[in-house]
C-alpha cells in the first residue's frame, strides 16, 4: 500500500491501517505461435525491452524474419515496381455478409453504445457484480473501501484512479448505507474525469499534403483493419487516401489492405512478400505527393515491443519517411489489443519511444476486453485517444467519447 493510501486511510478511520496487500504483478510477453512457420526460441531479449506477456494475446513473431543486424543508409527506392491501384472488387471479401434469404428481414444493427456496453462487459459485469455484492445492505467501513479498491485495481483501472473513486466514495458516508447504484454513478464519474482530455478526434492538417499516419503496434492489434476503417472515413469526408502495405512479411496483411482498397478506392502500395519496408514507404511517399494525396496511411509489419531488431526497422521506416517531409509523419496510431489488460501499457511506452505515437486506437472490444485498461493508460500518459473499435465490420470503429466509455465501463446504460 502506497504511503499516500495508508495516510489517508490513517486519517479516514482514526489511524487504524488496514494490513498491506501484496503488489499485483504485470503479465509477461505474448505466448509464441504454434504450427507450421512459427519460430523457435526467439533471440536473447535485451534489457532495454524487458519482456512482458499478456494473457491470451498470440505471439506472431514467427510471421517476421529477423532484421538484418545492420541498417544501412540511405534508403534507395525499390526498383521495377509500379504503384498498384486496385479498379475491381476482388472475388473474396472476408468481411462481406451473406446475403439474407428471400422474404427474411435483415436484424436491426443495435446502437453504438449497445455494441460498446456489450463489448466492456467482462470490465462491467466484473465491477457491477462486485460492487452489487459490497454495498447491498452494507455499511461504509475500511474493509469494504479495501474490498472495492481491490475490485477496482483488479479491473486494470490503475491504482490513481482506483484511490480517486475510494476517496470520492467515502467523503460524508463513514458508517452509513450506499446503493450499488450509487457507487456506479461516481464511477462512472470519476472514469470520466480521466478520459476527457484524451478524448480527441484525429485531425488532419491541411497544411500537409500528404498527411502522413503511421500506424504502428504489436501483431494482432488489428492494425490493418483499422487502417481499412479510416480510410473508409476519410475517403466519405471527400479526402483522397493512398494506402501502403508496409507489412511485407505476411502475404496475408497485404491482401486484406487490397481489399480495404478496392473497398474504398484508395490506391495501394503494395509489394511482394519480403520486400524491403523502408524502400517501400519511401515509394509510397514520392507516389502519394505524385498523386496530390491528401493523406497517406501506412501499414507496419506488427512487432512485439521487446525485439530490438524489429523495433530498429521501424525507426528506420520513420527515417525515411522524414527524408521526403522532415515533419512526417504527422500522426502515429498505435492500435491497442483490449484483451491484452496491463501489457498495453508496457507497448504505449516503448512505442512512444520508438515511433513517436501521438495517438491511440482501442480495439478488439467485443466482450472479451479488459478495457479498463485504458483508463489506467490515460491518467498516466494522457495521450490523445482518437477511435475504439468494436468489431470488424466498416462502420464498428468510431470515435472515442469519455462518458459512454465510462457509462459502458460503470454498466450504466444511458441510451436504450
């Protein structure tokens, strides 16, 4: 227990202390893959990038080789390798719905902040239940103020935030009964003091053409489908968008990029599997400004936060890209795994470090989320959070709003 904790508890019940908790420890690194192509032992880790390990987020390392020990410069462009716009729909869309039967009504598409509650249950039902069972016919006292600060840290909400809603609780209700409803309202409140500052839409500067966004993060973010959602955004704001495929170790991200492309008509960048990123961004640029782009978003092979060599490409690829406009990119998107809990906050940090990020994109909330998380990310680096995304249909990223996040988190629901 931190000292600012014990002294307010000592001030609250008359300097009586409730007995230490041990501190909760973080998770490790992601589990590696299995199956045909996946790696053996990856490289020794060095200590610069400790290794973390999240809970149930797979380890698609083996889909990178292992980057070239050195990086040599300057980047030359790769040769023999015409922009690629796509001008037909490819026959397979992973993402298309069958078409409903003849004389069938199609279901009515629930609201946002349906699909967001449900999405945050497992943060929600965790807290409510816990909360029902505290506060129903319970007088306030110091073991249910520890008991709810456990349940609050245990939600990943981090401990600032968790002291913030015990304190707010407890003010006047020393020795008295509090409704369940009561304590999800403050909450509910308390979680949104925390994220509406971060609450930021994500802006594109006029004054750049192209406006760059780098969107970066650890294999299975959902990295490429949040780029395919953006463009689909930008491209109905009448902004011409140019994708790149800058994930050239799966042949799989590359084709799922050409369908968000033929989805929206934004030309890709695309080269074979293998090719060099760095020369491929850098052809991506000069084609962007060719074609008079007003944005470029550009894909990155995922990388797990604690391989140095991998983390030494993409400062590479941002190299490069300043080469061409020493203010670019203008924006870097680091896409976060809701299901990941306290690891995301291990990647906001090196990412920061390595790439610059200057936003944030939750995803993958689709009832399996430790979404409190992302409270616990806000108060400590207070970066912008543009969108959260729900599912992997085209209009289930949206942009991210404080209050129905923390009504979803507290399981208040304020729309029908």
């Amino acid at each position: 227990m931190s000292e600012q904790k014990r002294g307010f508890l000592g001030r609250l019940f008359g300097g009586r202390e409730a007995p230490p908790r041990p501190e909760t420890p973080e998770t490790g690194a992601p589990l590696p893959e299995t199956g045909a192509g996946a790696e053996a032992a990856p490289e020794a880790v060095p200590e610069a990038f400790p290794e973390v390990r999240p809970d149930g987020l797979p380890d698609a390392a083996a889909d990178e080789p292992a980057a070239d020990a050195a990086v040599e410069e300057p980047v030359e462009p790769l040769a023999e390798a015409p922009v690629e716009a796509l001008a037909e729909e490819p026959a397979e869309d992973p993402e298309t719905q069958p078409e409903p039967e003849a004389g069938s009504e199609p279901a009515p598409r629930r609201s946002w902040l349906s699909r967001l509650t449900a999405g945050l249950s497992r943060s929600s039902a965790s807290l409510t239940g816990g909360i029902s069972s505290l506060f129903t016919k319970r007088k306030l006292d110091a073991a249910t103020l520890e008991e709810l600060e456990d349940l609050l840290i245990q939600a990943d909400l981090g401990v600032e935030t968790a002291m913030a809603i015990t304190e707010r609780i407890a003010e006047g209700r020393f020795n008295k009964q509090i409704s369940p409803d009561e304590v999800r309202r403050i909450l509910a409140e308390e979680v949104t003091k925390v994220l509406a500052p971060v609450a930021r839409p994500l802006v594109v500067e006029t004054g750049h053409k192209p406006h760059v966004v780098l969107v970066v993060g650890v294999n299975g973010t959902g990295k490429t489908t949040t780029i395919g959602k953006l463009a689909a955004k930008l491209t109905a704001e009448g902004r011409k968008v140019m994708l790149a495929a800058g994930d050239t170790f799966r042949a799989a991200a590359v084709e799922q990029l050409k369908i968000w492309g033929a989805r929206t008509g934004a030309p890709v960048i695309a080269r074979d599997t293998g090719a060099d990123a760095a020369g491929l961004v850098f052809d991506a640029m000069q084609a962007a400004r060719a074609a008079g782009s007003d944005v470029l978003l550009i894909d990155t092979a995922g990388r797990l936060q604690n391989r140095a060599e991998l983390m030494a490409e993409l400062e590479k690829v941002v190299r490069v890209i300043r080469k061409h406009d020493p203010s670019a990119p203008h924006s870097v998107l680091l896409t976060l795994d809701a299901t990941t809990g306290q690891n995301a906050m291990n990647q906001v940090e090196i990412f920061g470090r390595t790439a610059g990020v200057t936003g944030l994109v939750m995803t993958k909330l689709d009832g399996t989320a430790r979404g409190g998380i992302l409270v616990a990310i806000a108060a400590k680096h207070a970066l912008p959070v543009h969108f959260i995304g729900v599912g992997e249909g085209i209009d289930d990223l949206e942009p991210f709003t404080a209050e129905e996040f923390a009504s979803a988190i507290a399981g208040k629901e304020t729309e029908s």
